[in-house]
C-alpha cells in the first residue's frame, strides 16, 4: 500500500468514529434534556408541547447561548467547546457522576485521549492473552528453535499488529536465518535481517530494545540513518547502541527497508544470542508498558519451553 | 488565559477536574491489571511445564489468578481425578476453605460450557461461597467432560474488565493444555 492510501485509510476510519461520536453525543443530550421535569428545574406554567425541557431552556439554564446549545447538541465536530461550557451543560441536565463521565468522553477530546489510552492498553492486552494459548499449544509439540520463534513471532504479530512487520532472525551454526510476517514482507531481504541482528546483538534476555525514530520518507535507498537503540528494563532506560549507518552496508539487492519505529526481544542460551524477535511499524511512534511487556512475556515464553 | 498544547490541557484535565481523575483511574486499573496479567502468564507457562503433577499445576493456576487479579478472598481451583473431587485455595481467605466449599463450588458451576466466564454479584449481604459479594469463574474441560473450575472471589460487588475476564479464559485454555500432557504421559 502507497502512503497516500494508508493516509486515506486512516483518516476515513477517524471520519468514521468522529461521526459515530457525533451521533451518540446527540442521542445522549436529547434524551437527557427530554427526561427533566419542567417544574422540577423550575418552568412553571408554560405549555408543553413535548416532554422535556427545550434546547432553549437548557441553554437558559447553562447559561450559554441558544446558537452554541444548538450546535453543541448537533455534535458539530468542527465545533470546539471548552471544559467549562460542558460543564454548565452537565449541572444544567442534572447529570450523575457516571453520566457527567459520559458526557465528557463524547465531548471533550482531552477525555477521549484518555479513553483511547484505555481501550489501546485493554486491546493490546487482549490481543496477547487471545495469543499465548495457542502458541503454547503449538511451542510445547516442536522441538526446534527455529519453529519456535517463528510461532512466537506469529503470536507478536497477531499481539501487536505491526503495520510493517514482524521479523523473526534465528541463528544456527554461525547462519543468520529469517522469517517475516505482515504487510510489508517483501521489502524484507537478507540484509534486513543482518542490519536487524547487527543493531540488537548486545539486547540482553528480558530487556526489550526501542527505536523511536523521526519520520523518514517511504522508501529509502542507500541513505544514510541515524539510529538510537534504547534498552527497556522495567521502568530504567539506556541507550544500547547510537550509530550512522547507510543500507548500503548490507544491501547486496535493492533495499526499500523503510520502517520506521521498531521493538525487539533476544533470545539467549546462556551467553549466545539465539534468537531475535521484532515487531516494525512504519511510523514514529511511543510504545506504551503494555506493548513493551507484551513483548518480554512472548519471548518469556519461548525461553521457558527451550 | 494559559496557552496550553493539547499534552498540557490532558494534564490539566486529569489533574484538576474529578471527571478527568475518574477517567484517569478507569485508564490507570486498565493499565495495572494487563501488566500483572502480563507479569504473570510466562511464570504460569514456566511453573506448569515443569510441574510434576496434576495438583501441582492446579495449584500453580491458582496462584497466577491469584497474583494477577488479587481478589481479596481467595482464588479456588477444583479438580475431578478418579470420581473424586479435589481442591486448592490461595489468597487471604485460603485457609477457611474446606473439602465442603470445593464440592458446593464444583455442584454450583458443574454445567459452565468451554469459554464461558461465569460473574456472579451476590445482592444478599449474608454472600455466597466463602460469603463471597462477587466471583469470577471458569471451566477446564476434556472433549465435554468438566475436569476442573477455577474461581476468584472478592468480598465486595464489582465489574470485571475484559482483561480479568479473558486472562481467566487464558489460565483455562493452559490448564486444558497442561491436562492433555499428562494424559499423554
């Protein structure tokens, strides 16, 4: 897939929740502002024509303009409203705690952040708890490394969901060999899993190494890179390796290597590195705990059954 | 007026208003409860295949629910061998657990279908199992033949996460596993 599809992809998929957004926030404030009671909030004697209260009184009531009420209710996305303004809106509507919660969550994007944040670390862990099952039911019946962490990299992969890809580079009798899984797979060559062996070779067992690196362009041959590789143990990070390095080192074909962000576990019998296992994204990015402990449990595993 | 990037205006938000801080923490308890789902499931693996015996991987189930979900009463696992019913029980309320609770708990959720959690608030005050508010179970099964249950019991009603719920499904299907390999011994 070119750039400008994913980009496309990507923003048709927000599009999609945005208006989904929109839409519940609508529902939410409608059947709030039709349960109150008029008496109860205090509009005596007026004829009703509808149960509820009107856009109107609410707005009366929140102290904000009908205009603003109006465009609020609607859910115009292109309508920024400050915390304050949705604040009034809950006392207004008489909101309980979890319904003011809700309502923030539809409202606010600083509560969505934070609900996105919840749902990633949840999908995450769900994604690797659905995994380990069935990698260890198929780890625990072959007898090989190499069909071993080419199971884990396929539990990575279905764990994480890398947009590039997962790479597993196993080493037997000094012969790097490779596996990959993903979208991108076939910009994967030798080289790659080389550079990859090259750039993790000190990655302790149970560390995990980081490369959260500046967007580059799409496809990049025979460039030069700056790349920083930071060891993850636990909460302490340290660089494990700071380098300049061109494609051209390891391409003997045409390189179009081109992922952008990566993290990477070892596997190790004793002091020898055995394994290596890699998920790659094609953009920058920050790996949150659950990703980076995702990683350690897989690669744990692996160790536990070799 | 403060101008603040969005980073700032989240940290504000989380700081300074209850609803920021609720959501915060709905975040925060999603976050800790997959960690130590994460922490625990390589020791599980490891403590299992190299378990010498059914009872021990029982109870090494047992202790993994018991450490990732840390219920507040006690993490309950039975098992069926040779038409007898047995029993482990980690967690505070462990030693108060009897040969009478593992039979209550295997007749009570006897028929729990493969894959299925079984959540139970208990509105009486007086509680169920172990006088238990709220409880979370799930089945091992052979083909259709139940083989064990495992359930984690808090003194308190509460919601499980889809994270608790799915790590009980976990500890199943590796029970499942770890059965089928002692069978084949």
């Amino acid at each position: 897939m070119v750039k400008s599809e994913r980009c496309r992809l990507v923003n048709q998929q927000s599009e999609a929740s945005v208006e989904q957004r929109r839409k519940d926030l609508k529902a939410f404030l409608v059947v709030r502002r039709r349960r109150l009671e008029a008496e109860v909030v205090g509009y005596r004697g007026r004829p009703r024509v509808r149960e509820g209260l009107s856009q109107g009184e609410i707005a009366e009531l929140a102290g904000v303009s009908l205009n603003w009420y109006e465009l609020f209710e609607s859910g115009r996305g292109d309508r920024r409203v400050s915390v304050d303004f949705v604040q009034r809106i809950a006392i207004a509507l008489r909101l309980d705690f979890d319904e003011r919660l809700e309502l923030f969550r539809l409202a606010l994007p600083e509560a969505q952040a934070l609900d996105e944040m919840r749902e990633r670390t949840e999908k995450t862990a769900l994604s690797v708890l659905r995994a380990i099952p069935g990698m260890l039911r198929r780890v625990i019946v072959v007898s090989s490394l190499d069909d071993m962490v080419t199971i884990a990299a396929d539990s990575m992969h279905a764990a994480l969901k890398p947009d590039y890809a997962t790479i597993a580079t196993i080493q037997t009798d000094g012969t790097l060999m490779g596996f990959a899984i993903g979208p991108r797979v076939q910009t994967i060559c030798n080289s790659v899993h080389r550079m990859f062996w090259d750039l993790h070779a000190d990655l302790a067992d149970g560390d995990v190494g980081i490369v959260e690196s500046e967007p580059r362009p799409e496809v990049l041959p025979r460039s030069e890179h700056n790349v920083q590789i930071v060891a993850v143990a636990d909460e302490h990070r340290s660089v494990l390796k700071s380098l300049k390095w061109t494609t051209d080192q390891y391409s003997e074909e045409e390189n179009e290597w081109a992922a952008c962000s990566s993290l990477a576990v070892a596997i190790r019998e004793g002091d020898a590195l055995r394994a290596l296992l890699g998920g790659f994204w094609s953009t920058p990015r920050k790996f949150s705990r659950i990703e980076l402990e995702t990683a350690r449990a897989i690669a744990a595993i692996v160790r536990v059954v070799l | 007026m403060l101008h603040l990037d969005f980073n700032d205006r989240l940290e504000l938000f989380r700081l300074a208003l209850p609803e920021g801080r609720a959501l915060d923490q709905i975040r925060e308890r999603a976050e800790t409860v997959a960690l130590a789902v994460l922490h625990a499931v390589p020791v599980l693996v490891r403590n299992v295949l190299s378990s010498a015996d059914l009872e021990e991987t029982v109870r090494y189930s047992a202790d993994a629910m018991q450490t990732a979900l840390g219920p507040d009463l006690a993490t309950v696992a039975t098992v069926a061998q040779n038409d007898t019913i047995r029993g482990v029980a980690v967690g505070p309320r462990a030693p108060f657990v009897s040969e009478a609770v593992y039979r209550a708990f295997w007749d009570a959720y006897f028929d729990l279908p493969r894959g299925h959690v079984a959540i139970e608030e208990i509105a009486d005050e007086n509680g169920g199992i172990l006088g238990a508010r709220s409880s979370m179970t799930v089945a091992v099964r052979r083909g259709d033949v139940l083989s064990g249950l495992l359930g984690v019991f808090w003194t308190t009603p509460r919601t499980f996460s889809r994270v608790e719920q799915e790590m009980s499904l976990a500890v199943a299907a590796l029970g499942e596993i770890i059965f089928s390999k002692f069978e084949a011994t």
